[in-house]
C-alpha cells in the first residue's frame, strides 16, 4: 500500500511540472522553391516559388521578374529564359544529350541561386516478353529488360511496369512521359515466323540471379523471397551502373496468376514502343518506363520514393525522411532524364 501511494505521489509530481507553450512559427524566413526536370524531347521549363509556414493558410508565393540564366557548361553557350506567367520560366531549347547544364537565377533581395545537373545519353534498351505456363497450368507473363551501359558515363537507371491505362499516371514526382521515341521494336518468341525475322535481342545473355528477377505481388512488396525479389506496381526500381554485367544491365520480370488474373493473356505477347499503332488491333496491358536519369535526380527519386513509402510521415518520435535537393541557396530539384516507354500487348 505504501509503495502504491509513492507511486501516485510520483506521477502526480510530473503533472504539476506541465507547462504548457503556444507553439511558435512566426519570424521562418522562406525559402526559394526551384524545381527543373529536364529531357531532350522536352523544352526548357522552369518553377520559381517560395515556401511557406504549414500554418499559412494562403497559396505558395510564385517568384516573378527573376533572372532566370542556363550555362552549357558543356559547350559554354548560355541564354536567358522568359517569364512566361507568375513563377513559371521557359524557352523553345531542347537540352543536349550528354550535356552539362547551370541554372543561375538572380532574384531582388536573395542571394543568387544556383544549381547544376547533366543530360544523360539517349537509352539503348531491349525488351522481351514471353506468356506461358506455370507448373499449375495457369498463366504467367515474362518479361526481361537488357540496358545497354555506357562506359563513358556515370550511369543511374529507374524503371517501373504498371498496368496500362488511357490516361497518363504520374506517380514519378515531376517526370512526364515523353512522346513517341524511336527504339528496339521486339516480338513474340511464340511467334516462329516473326521470331525468324529478327534477331532476339537477349539471346546472349547470363542466367538470371535472384537479385535481377522482380516477381509482382499486389500490394506492397519489398521483401526477397526464394524465387527474388517482390514488388508492387506502387514502386519503382532504382539501378546504377554497378549492376552492368558485360555492359548491360539485365532485370526479368514475372507476373503470375495472382496479377494476370482480370488480364487476358494469350500466347501472342508482344512488345511495341510508345507511339506505335495498336498491334493487331490488341490493346496493351502493360506499360514499362524505363528511363536515364541525373545522379541528383536519382538521389531525388529515392529519396521521394522513401518518403512516399514510409507509414510514419508526420510525428513527434519519428522525424520524416528527407528529400534531397542540389539547390545552392533555395531547395527543390533541379535534373535531367531520358525516357523510353514500351507498351506490351
């Protein structure tokens, strides 16, 4: 009895420490939000604003009349980008291949900000998908992915499957599909004849290890079972030259009854870039995205991706994970992309 007594003696101690505090969010300066995602089959578009207080309850300020300047660092050749409308820059340029890029952005009473980043060459990826049987009869699709390496670059690769749909998903932050690309134009092994007349880009190539193949599982998925990994269609995957084997980088992919199960799936499975007529009146079923991208971006990427993924985002215990950002005296993003999109059908 007499511990218990102490004990509630001790709690009601701590009560009467309490002191309660207003919380404070006046005199946060904010901070210059510039955000740049750029590609070759795209123009020049940049995003000025400010942030704000997540008390504020008025819009995000745009930054007008800044001086918005992009160096070729590359070629040394710079020009100036036009406002466009409140906080949204542009010019009629398409960025270089390989190229290096400065941004410099003069803007009344900050400092100046800076940020840089590179284009990464233009993708060399082969694709392939096969249907068959698994060993309980049912279906299941296959796809492998060959990305050719550059050995003169630093190379950082991101590329995600997700169910086709008519209307463009975005769940990349800042990315937007680009529109038809020339690329490899693949087909179905089944089919003998069509198989005869071309040469199968992956014949050459090593046995798959348990690391490269990713079977789809619904929901979320990222543990590695016996038979490779899993992952769900909410997730990309994140690649980086050290997974080059012989200069290529090889991922097979396998979806099984569980996925294919409100899909018909033939033996007819064929594999057409974006941007080409519906193949034999069929309409697609999947959509793989492969792109190169920046080493910031690819920082970016990640970085969002665990942020997005994470169950705690907002509490007291646990701080929320950071999303990384090369601006010099703001925040954001600024980086660049190559983009190949192949529809399967």
């Amino acid at each position: 009895m007499r511990t218990l007594s102490l004990f509630f003696i001790t709690i009601i101690s701590f009560l009467s420490c309490e002191d309660r505090r207003g919380f404070e969010v006046a005199g946060i300066d904010p901070e210059v939000v510039l955000n740049s995602i750029i590609s070759t089959d795209s123009t020049w578009e940049v995003s000025l604003s400010y942030t704000k207080s997540i008390t504020a309850q008025h819009d995000f300020k745009k930054i007008e009349n800044a001086s918005v300047k992009v160096l070729n660092l590359t070629s040394g050749q710079s020009f100036f980008l036009t406002e466009k409308e409140n906080g949204s820059y542009s010019r009629q340029l398409n960025p270089v291949e390989g190229h290096e890029y400065e941004l410099s952005i003069e803007i009344e009473n900050e400092n100046i900000v800076r940020a840089s980043t590179y284009v990464p060459s233009v993708l060399d990826v082969e694709v392939l998908s096969q249907a068959q049987l698994d060993e309980y009869g049912e279906p299941t699709l296959e796809i492998d992915i060959a990305i050719s390496d550059n050995p003169n670059e630093q190379n950082f690769y991101v590329w995600d499957l997700r169910p086709f749909e008519s209307e463009e998903i975005e769940d990349l932050p800042l990315l937007n599909p680009s529109s038809e690309i020339p690329s490899v134009v693949t087909g179905d092994k089944l089919d003998k004849d069509y198989v005869n007349s071309l040469e199968d880009p992956l014949s050459i190539r090593p046995d798959f290890a348990e690391s490269d193949t990713y079977e789809y599982v619904r929901g979320g998925g990222s543990d590695i079972g016996d038979k490779g990994r899993t992952k769900s269609f909410n997730s990309s995957t994140y690649l980086s030259d050290i997974n080059a084997v012989g200069g290529k980088i090889y991922n097979r992919l396998l979806l099984k009854s569980e996925i294919l199960a409100d899909i018909n799936i033939t033996d007819n499975v064929i594999v057409a870039t974006q941007g080409t007529q519906a193949v034999n009146g069929k309409k697609p079923i999947f959509q793989l995205n492969v792109r190169a991208v920046s080493s910031e971006l690819y920082e970016y990427l990640q970085t969002y991706e665990t942020y997005r993924q994470s169950n705690i985002k907002n509490t007291s215990v646990v701080s929320p994970s950071e999303i990384y950002s090369n601006i010099e005296n703001g925040t954001g993003i600024f980086g660049g992309y190559n983009l190949k999109t192949f529809n399967i059908y």
